[in-house]
C-alpha cells in the first residue's frame, strides 16, 4: 500500500494567517491526490481533486498544489471555520490510502 | 443534491457479522461506484472496499476475507457485511461516492465526492 504522511500533526493559527499543510507519498502518485475537510462529529467533505482542482462550492481561499510525491494544501486567509482536520489521500493505486491528518487548530 | 444516509445496528457482538445499509437519494445509484470507508475514534480514515451499480466489487486487502458488499438499484442502496468482528472493528462507518472520472487520456481518477453522515459502530459482547 502507498504511505501518506501528512506534516504537521496538528497546527495553531489566527484567523487571517496563511497556512500550508504538507502531505507526502511514499511512492509517485503524480497528481492523483485529494484532499478533504473534517468538522468535528461530522463526515469528511472533499475540497481539493487531482492535486489542484477546487471542488464546487468551495471557496478559492483553499488551493492544492504538488505532484509525485509532495503536496500542499494552503488557505490564504484562515476564516473562523476553517479550523478543523484536514485529510489528504492517493488515488493512485488501490487501495485508496489517507494521510493521518492535520488538526488546524486557533491561536 | 445527492445525500447518502447510513443505517443499520449501532451495537453489535464480537464474533457476529456487522451489516450496514447506505441510502442514495437525489442522483441515480446507476453507473456509479460507492464505497464504504471507516474511523475509529480519534483516529484517521481507512478505506474498507468499493462497489459498482452492476454489483462488481472490490475490498481492501486487509479487510477482503471479511468483506461483502451489494447493491439493490431498485432501492437505490448498496449495503456492506463484515464478518467475524472484533473490538477493533469499532468505529463511525461512511458510505461515499466514489466519483470517478477518465478523460481517455491517462489512467482514470477518482475522489469521494458526496458523504454519508456517519453510523457508529461498536462491537461488544
């Protein structure tokens, strides 16, 4: 199975910030990477396909970036519900693998 | 807009066989693949298999001996069986779509594009 490392762990931010969550393959995906949201109690939902590529409705503060075996996933401008967990995924091989998460957490 | 609405038991015994049920409303189940996707309390996502509407399926090799997975697309629901359960199958059960898209030009790619809200699991005697 493909590895996804996600860095860091948990992060602490102000609204307003710019921040940038890494996750890493272990092996190339090229850009077959996802990412997603998750609300405490609630289920992921998906913000960013095939690296880069916003999801309908979501707002173009969140940008994906990266191919083989390094992306980002950044938010220009941390609004009050943005913190959350925050999960990458390879789509590249089965089986689909996640990244442990990043919980964005406020300052 | 699709919704996907799990159900099914939220308490079921060790060694007994865990059976859960994913609702879709909204959009056609036909021509789709679906797929089930599991989290243990504060613990990251783990992905248990996928279906297609014509029923072929495939599962996670970790889970594949345990796993069975079907779809009614007269009821517009597919359904997930896992057999022989342990504690360590406890936890908050997804169902998702599992969009794929192939432009014709490179390998086809997918995402989980619209989720259940969630069903938790526990296995306990």
């Amino acid at each position: 199975d493909i590895q996804m490392t996600q860095s860091p762990s948990s992060l602490s931010a102000s609204v307003g910030d710019r921040v940038t969550i890494t996750c890493r393959a272990s092996q190339n995906i090229g850009t077959y990477l996802n990412w997603y949201q998750q609300k405490p109690g609630k289920a992921p939902e998906l913000l960013i396909y095939a690296a880069s590529s916003l999801q309908s409705g979501v707002p173009s503060r969140f940008s994906g970036g990266g191919s083989g075996t390094d992306f980002t996933l950044t938010i220009s401008s941390l609004r009050p519900e943005d913190f959350a967990g925050y999960f990458c995924q390879q789509s590249y091989s089965a089986p689909p693998t996640f990244g442990q998460g990043t919980k964005l957490e406020i300052k | 807009q699709m919704q996907l609405q799990e159900s099914g038991p939220g308490l079921v015994k060790p060694s007994e066989t865990l059976s859960l049920t994913c609702t879709v409303s909204g959009d056609s189940i036909i021509s789709h693949y679906w797929t089930w996707i599991r989290q243990p309390a504060g613990k990251g996502l783990e992905w248990i298999g996928r279906v297609y509407s014509s029923g072929s399926s495939r599962s996670s090799p970790s889970l594949e001996s345990r796993v069975t997975m079907s779809v009614d697309t007269s009821k517009s629901l597919f359904s997930l069986r896992l057999a022989s359960v342990t504690a360590a199958d406890t936890a908050v059960y997804y169902c998702a779509r599992d969009y794929f898209y192939d432009d014709g030009d490179s390998q086809p790619n997918n995402w989980f594009d619209s989720w259940g809200p969630g069903i938790l699991v526990i296995v306990s005697s």
